[in-house]
C-alpha cells in the first residue's frame, strides 16, 4: 500500500520542480531583457548631455576571433593629445586582453620610445605609428612586432579623459601618491591617500619627471586602471554605469557599436567584476636606450625575448 501511494507524490514533486524551475527561468529572461532596455535608455539620455569627440582614427579592421579562444578579446587602448588634426602621436599604448570565461583582463603597457618597424614607413617610435597611419598603423605595429591579435580597438584624448573620469566619478578616485609631483603635469600633487578629480588623475599617470622616467609613468597608468575599476565595482556606481557610457561615449572613439559596448560590459559590472594583470614591455634585461637622427632617443628592445613573454602573459603560446 505504501509503494501505491509514493509514486504520484514522487511524481507532483517533479512537475512541482519543474513548474518552479520553467518560472525561475522566464524570470531571468525577462530581468534580461529589462535590464537591457534599461541600459539603453540610460545609455542615450547620458549620450543627448555629451559633445563630440575630435578624434579621427581613420578606418580599422581588427583580427577575427581565435575559434580555440572564443572568449577573448584584445583591445588596443590608445590615449593621444588630440589638436582635432588626427596627427596625434600615442602618449599612452595598452593591449587589454579580456579572458570572459575566466574572469580576468590582463594590460600590457607598451613605452612609447621602443623603436619599433612601422608597416609601410621607416623604423620609428612605437608612438609614431599612430601619427603616420591611423589606428590601423598603430594595430598592425603591435601586431606584427609583438605577435598579438587585436580584435576592437578605444582612443581617447587627454583633455576628455578628465571630463571622463569627473562624469563617472564626480567624488573622485582615491590614489596613494607615494611622491610629490608638480612638473609639467598642471596640478600639484602630495604624498598619501588622496580622492584625485580628472585633471590630477591625468597628471598623476603622466608624471615623469623623475629617475624612473617613462617607465614610473606606465607603472602609475597602471595603477591608475586598477584604481578606475575599484570605483567602478562600488554598488552605487554599478546602475549609473550606462547613462556614464551613454555621455562618455562621445569622449572616446572605437569601433565597438553602442550597444556592443553595453552588452559586453554590463554583464562584467553585473557579476562583480573581473581580476586585473599587469605587464610592461620592455621586460627586466631586454633592451637598451639608443639615438637616431630621424628619431631621436628610442628603446631598442630583444623583439623575441620580448614576444616570449608577452605569448606566456596573453596565452598566446596555444593559439
């Protein structure tokens, strides 16, 4: 008599689960499709209060996608003085490599002294490659010295990178400044823990007017990355993020659509975050300071030395 009355129990159980189960899951596609609208909406509103960015990165066309590795993506970052000509040199290069299956993004720093081969020119600065060809130039530079895929690409120019960062963060981003600075960075700046406005966090990752020269200035970019995405993971901050991209949008160049741009960052914001390496390029013991006349005074960089270690970093060593 027992079996005979176990198994419907056992079975309304079941449709009991699977009922919860199938609502449990329209749930999360209408969240999805909820929160998706909402970005957009907040995304235009921010984007209707923005000016237009002078940038003009020529055209690019970015690497496909490694079928093996479909979850990451390579950007090249790039952070130019901006006279509106498009004649900009790149005082700040970075390849930001985004693992989303892992969680991680790992940032190369590239000095912009290496002496690099430019595609189609004579040897130069690696920063000169923008200057002479576009963002195409600067994308088949990395690619082909550092045997790196780039995928999307993000230029931004100084002057907005402190509209940027005071719209996104209007209390600040909070920095140890282990030193003073004041030498052609147009702020002055103490030593300790400080909340730095666009203008002193600018100033702040371009100082080098010290013994540590370019390479203390890529070491405080660094930082300042690590910094950004800190604050950007603080609660308050994580709903504000579309209407900030909406009128930031117009701040930075890129070949990511509007909504590419929001679909690949919410769900990073969402699921708190990801973990951040750093490297630098030169590494320790691999180049030496050299003067041409064409080029002034360069980095001359064990090219394969160095694409050893940037294949270990990037895990590119299996592609």
């Amino acid at each position: 008599m027992e079996e005979h009355y176990e198994e419907p129990i056992l079975r309304r159980k079941r449709k009991k689960k699977i009922r919860i189960g199938r609502v449990v899951f329209s749930f999360l596609i209408l969240f999805s499709i909820v929160l998706g609208s909402y970005a957009l909406v907040q995304y235009q509103i921010g984007k209707s209060t923005a000016k237009g960015s002078l940038i003009n990165p020529g055209p690019f066309e970015g690497d496909g996608i490694d079928p093996n590795q479909p979850s990451i993506e390579n950007y090249l970052l790039l952070g130019i003085d901006n006279d509106g000509s498009g004649k900009s040199r790149t005082d700040t290069m970075m390849v930001l490599s985004w693992d989303k299956s892992e969680g991680k993004m790992r940032v190369l720093s590239l000095m912009r002294d290496i002496y690099a081969e430019i595609p189609g020119y004579k040897s130069y600065k690696l920063n000169t490659a923008y200057y002479l060809g576009g963002v195409q130039t600067a994308k088949d530079t990395v690619s082909s010295m550092f045997g790196i895929p780039i995928h999307h690409y993000a230029i931004v120019d100084f002057e907005n990178f402190e509209s940027v960062v005071d719209l996104a963060f209007p209390k600040g981003v909070e920095i140890d400044v282990q030193k003073e600075m004041s030498q052609q960075i147009g702020v002055t700046l103490t030593p300790g823990v400080k909340r730095l406005n666009g203008q002193e966090l600018l100033g702040y990752a371009r100082f080098r007017a010290d013994a540590e020269g370019d390479f203390g200035r890529v070491a405080r970019q660094q930082k300042v990355i690590t910094a950004l995405k800190k604050e950007a993971m603080q609660p308050a901050a994580i709903m504000k993020i579309p209407k900030v991209l909406g009128s930031i949008s117009n701040y930075i160049e890129t070949d990511l659509t509007e909504k590419d741009g929001i679909m690949r960052i919410m769900p990073m914001l969402l699921s708190g975050g990801v973990e951040i390496e750093t490297m630098t390029i030169p590494v320790e013991g691999s180049y030496s300071f050299n003067s041409y006349r064409h080029a002034g005074s360069v980095i001359e960089i064990n090219v394969e030395r160095n694409r050893e270690a940037i294949a270990e970093f990037l895990s590119l060593s299996n592609r």
